[in-house]
C-alpha cells in the first residue's frame, strides 16, 4: 500500500536528542530521517553510499580533509569506505540519509 510519509511532522515531534529512524525503503535502501543536537560519532560504512539531504538547519559533515557544510535543500554523497561523522551547525539538524538496507557501521577514531 502507498503511504505518505511526514518526516516533517516526525522532526517537529523529535525536540530533544538525537533519533535516527528509518522511514521509508526504496529497492535495496532505507530512508533514514536524522534530528541531532549534538555530534555523532566518527565512522563508516564499508558497504554501502550514504547520501545526506538537508532539510532544516546545517548539517556538518567532517572528514579528514576538513569539514562540509549542507544547508537545506542541499545533498551530498560520502562513499562507502570514507570516514566522516556528522554534527549540527547550529543548536539542531534534520537531515534525510539514503542507505544500503542492513548497511553496515564501523566506529573509528578521529583523524589526527
């Protein structure tokens, strides 16, 4: 059955903390909606792209080689096998992330 999905009423109801929920499936990938105030640690998915879209606020994305910033309506794709963790700009972020089903993390230490 065909189901409209309010991610933006998910993000309103979300006001403190971080919740990283799938909310939808596309093929062989999930939809994820990301609400942080707060950084989420260094890591990275050795088996699958994650695309970032951000719909509210800015989303840090930091890598090795310095940080990326996303405002709204901006999307960008890390490769599966780079290192990166995320933050928000501000006091929060909403962000949409479209990855592998089953995607597999790796925690790492951060970059010197």
């Amino acid at each position: 059955m065909t189901q409209i999905i309010d991610y933006a009423a998910i993000a309103d109801a979300a006001r403190d903390g971080y919740i990283n929920r799938v909310i939808s499936s596309v093929n062989d990938h999930d939809v994820h909606i990301s609400v942080m105030d707060a950084p989420y640690r260094w890591h990275f998915h050795p088996n699958s792209d994650e695309t970032f879209m951000a719909i509210e606020g800015t989303l840090v994305i930091g890598f090795q080689e310095g940080d990326v910033e996303l405002r709204a309506g901006q999307l960008l794709t890390v490769p599966a096998g780079k290192p990166h963790c995320t933050r928000p700009g501000g006091a929060r972020s909403v962000n949409l992330t479209v990855e592998k089903k089953d995607a597999e993390t790796v925690f790492c230490a951060a970059p010197r």
